[in-house]
C-alpha cells in the first residue's frame, strides 16, 4: 500500500509530462489528434514540421487551443509537490520535495540545494556541486561573522567609552555640587553680613531718636518745675495786702517772664522707613553688585581638548602638563588644541575680551558649530573660523592666504566684536582701542567664541565684564 501511494504522484507526474521537453506541462494547447504539447514546444514544433510530434497527424497552428483544464491540473500538481500533500510520502531532508530525488547541486542565484531534475528549472542559474557550493556560502557568512565580530568589538568600546561617559558626569556633578555650595556659602555670608549693617544702622538711628525725644523730655520736666516754682511765688505775693501787692507789683511783673522756648516735636523725629525697608530686596540686590562678577563669555569645558585645563569658574584655560582624563563626546575638540565659548549666537551684536598676556602662540576667534572637532584641520574662514593669531612672532588674520597684521607692540588683550545680523567680526586690541581687522560674511548657523591659548604655560583668560543697574 504504501508502494503504491508512493508510486502515485510519479504515475500522475507522467500524466503531465509534456512529450516534447519531459517537463510538467506550461501553457498546454490541445492538437486536433487530442495530444498536448506545451506552447513553446508546438512553436519549435512548427518550425520543422506541421505534424503531431506523438502521432505525426497534421494540423494548422490555428487548430491548436489552449487547455486550460490541463494547465490548472499541472499548476496543482507543481503547488502539491512543493508542499508535500498529507496523503503522500513526505521528501526527508536530502530529498527535493518536487521531485524526490537526493539532493545533490546548490543553485547560487536562489541560493538553495536542488536535485538533478531541477537543472531545467534553474538552466539561466549558475550550479554547483555541494561540496563546491558549501564553501561559497561558508565564505559569505564568514565575511558576516568578521562584521558581526567588529560590531560586537565596537559595541564594547562605546560601552566603556559610555561607561566612563558616566563617571565623569558624576564627577562633574560633584565638583558643581562644591561650587555651587561655596558659591551661596560666600553670598550667604555677604547676606549675612549685610543685614547686619543694616539692623546696626537701625538700632543706630532708634538710639539717637530715642536719645534726643528723653533730652527734650527732661528738658521740658526742668521747666515744667521752674515753671510751677514761678506760679508759687505768684500765688504768694498775689496773697499780700493791696498796697504791699501794688507797691512790689512792677518788681513782681518783671520776674514773672519765661523766656524759655515752648517745647514741641521736632521735624525728621520719627525713623527714617524709607531708608531702612524701602525697595529693601532692590537695595540689597543692587548692593550684592559688590560681591558678584560678571562674564559676557564663559568656556565649556565639555569641548576643551584633553590637553587644556579649564579653571573651575570656565573663565581661563592653559595648556595641561598631562593628557586629561575627559570623556570622550561628539562636542570635545581632539586633537585640535582649542575650547569653546559655552553659548552660541544665531542673531545680535556681542562683545568679549581675553588676556593673552605674553603667550608665544595663540589663536583667538569665532566659529561655525559645524566646525570640524575630531580631526586636524587648518584654521581658516574657508573652514568656518574667523580668527587672528600669533606664532613665531607673527601676528596674522586667520584667511587662507594668512593676512600678516602689522601691530606694535603686541597686544596683551585681545577685543572680539560679533554683529550676527549684520554679518561682521572684528578684532581690537583690548588697552588701545585699535582696530586690528575685520571679517564679514553671511552667518548662517550658530555661531561660538572659539580659544586656542596654545601649547604653553601663559593662561588665556576672560575678562570681567561691566555691570550697571538701570532703573525708570
């Protein structure tokens, strides 16, 4: 029974076997004499003879219709033979399951094992026998290992570059967590310190107020007893006879004068409020101006070489004497030698000084975001930086053809001016006034102070801006 079951699809194979090409059948026509040939086949047919190729009956082409009963018959036999029908014996795993024959050549183009009787199936691919076609496929997954083994290798690095990414932001935090802390500690004490002139100007003022109401108040005691000591002798001689009272009377008048001032309430008695609680939050803001600084430019340290060392306040950099622990980050400048301002500008006009004192080197200038941070390049406008500099004492504008600026003596401190809209930076010596050079271009991106103080050991550093309080 299961011979026979085995031997069925062969026998209905045969069935749809076309005579001519021994294949399954495609677009079969039916021949007057009831035979079938596939379609390619009758039209190679033709080409030889008009007769049947089974039995050499003639025919006109015009006879031959399509069977399209047939063709939908092989198109279920060649869907049940890929997938394997429940009633028949299943292809094992060396088999084609279309065929069942061993399977014993690998097709390249459809990338699969396939039998001998496949060949027709595949006769436009490329095949191989399987022990040449396992080495093929060996060889491409080998090249996806070697990738896949990279990845993992690149993956590991960027988890301990992560890693260390987040060790340094718990150190960041813990070294901003101190300044933070000194930095109210010190403005505290400023408070504190304030407030305490201010109660003691308070109990100043009240003591003197006080003090001067009690003198006037004892004072106008002295009188009010001087005053009564009067009006008793009065009363005394006004109880003496009418000639006694009238012969004393002018001796009498001229004592009862008062000559002293009545006592009153002086003007500005009272504490002066205003001065003490009036606008008190302005006052004390205006007066903490003393114990505050102002930087229109900050550094960001997150973009300073691991050669720079950045001050703990981000208003100076100089060169570091080892290569720094940092972490590694898109923003940071490597190997370049440069820092950058930690605002950028899209829009306004903005003005920054820095002491470059008597450092032999140094660059100092604006740049595009966008500028290249993980890898050398040449400073210059045609790379987004506009800057002016010094090496080997000579002072130059930092363009492609290198501008030498003629400037005695050197300047100690260098003036940057940015006018975003109108498209223009400009250089000053900082103590002089003079004008040194300036660059315009159309700024379409954002814009940062770019510092390069140089391999050495002279501080680059900021300078303090001015502070004004405004009122209306």
């Amino acid at each position: 029974m299961d011979e026979d079951m085995a031997e069925e699809p062969l026998r209905m194979q045969q069935e749809l076997t076309c005579p001519v090409c021994q294949e399954v059948f495609r677009e079969p026509v039916l021949l007057p004499c009831t035979h079938s040939l596939c379609r390619e086949c009758l039209r190679g047919s033709l080409r030889v003879s008009s007769r049947c190729p089974v039995c050499r009956g003639e025919f006109a082409e015009a006879q031959a219709i399509a069977d399209r009963a047939l063709s939908n018959a092989c198109e279920v036999f060649l869907r049940q033979a890929r997938a394997g029908r429940p009633d028949q014996r299943r292809a094992s795993g060396d088999e084609c399951k279309m065929h069942l024959r061993p399977l014993e050549l690998y097709c390249e183009r459809d990338e699969e094992p396939v039998c001998v009787e496949c060949v027709t199936l595949h006769n436009t691919h490329k095949l191989w026998p399987l022990r040449e076609g396992a080495p093929l496929c060996k060889k491409e997954l080998r090249l996806r290992v070697d990738i896949f083994e990279k990845k993992v290798e690149s993956y590991k690095k960027m988890s301990r570059k992560l890693g260390n990414a987040v060790e340094h932001i718990k150190y960041q935090a813990v070294q901003a967590e101190k300044q933070i802390k000194a930095e109210f500690e010190r403005l505290h004490e400023a408070l504190v310190t304030e407030e305490a002139l201010r109660l003691q100007a308070l109990v100043t003022e009240e003591e003197q107020k006080i003090g001067a109401i009690e003198e006037l108040i004892a004072n106008t005691d002295k009188d009010v007893v001087k005053l009564n000591r009067l009006i008793d002798s009065l009363k005394i001689e006004m109880g003496n006879e009418d000639l006694t009272l009238l012969q004393n009377f002018k001796n009498l008048k001229r004592k009862a004068q008062w000559t002293g001032e009545d006592p009153c309430i002086p003007n500005d008695s009272l504490l002066d409020m205003g001065k003490h609680v009036g606008t008190l939050g302005f006052k004390i803001w205006k007066k903490m101006q003393d114990h505050v600084k102002y930087y229109p430019v900050v550094l960001n340290p997150n973009t300073a070489s691991p050669w720079l060392s950045v001050d703990a306040d981000l208003t100076s950099v100089k060169e570091s004497s080892e290569l720094l622990t940092v972490a590694e980050n898109p923003e940071r400048f490597n190997p370049c030698v440069f820092v950058l301002g930690a605002e950028g500008y899209t829009s306004g006009k903005h003005r920054w000084d820095v002491i470059v004192g008597d450092s032999p080197k140094w660059i100092v200038g604006v740049c595009k975001e966008s500028v290249a941070r993980k890898k050398r390049f040449t400073v210059s406008t045609s790379r987004g930086v506009w800057s002016i500099g010094l090496s080997k004492g000579v002072y130059t504008a930092q363009t492609p053809e290198r501008t030498q600026l003629q400037v005695q003596p050197g300047p100690r401190r260098i003036r940057v001016r940015l006018n975003i809209d109108k498209g223009e930076v400009s250089f000053w010596d900082g103590e002089t006034e003079k004008h040194l050079i300036s660059f315009t271009h159309n700024f379409s991106e954002k814009i940062f102070p770019l510092f390069g103080p140089g391999l050495t050991s002279e501080p680059m550093i900021l300078v303090q801006g001015k502070m004004a309080v405004h009122t209306s």
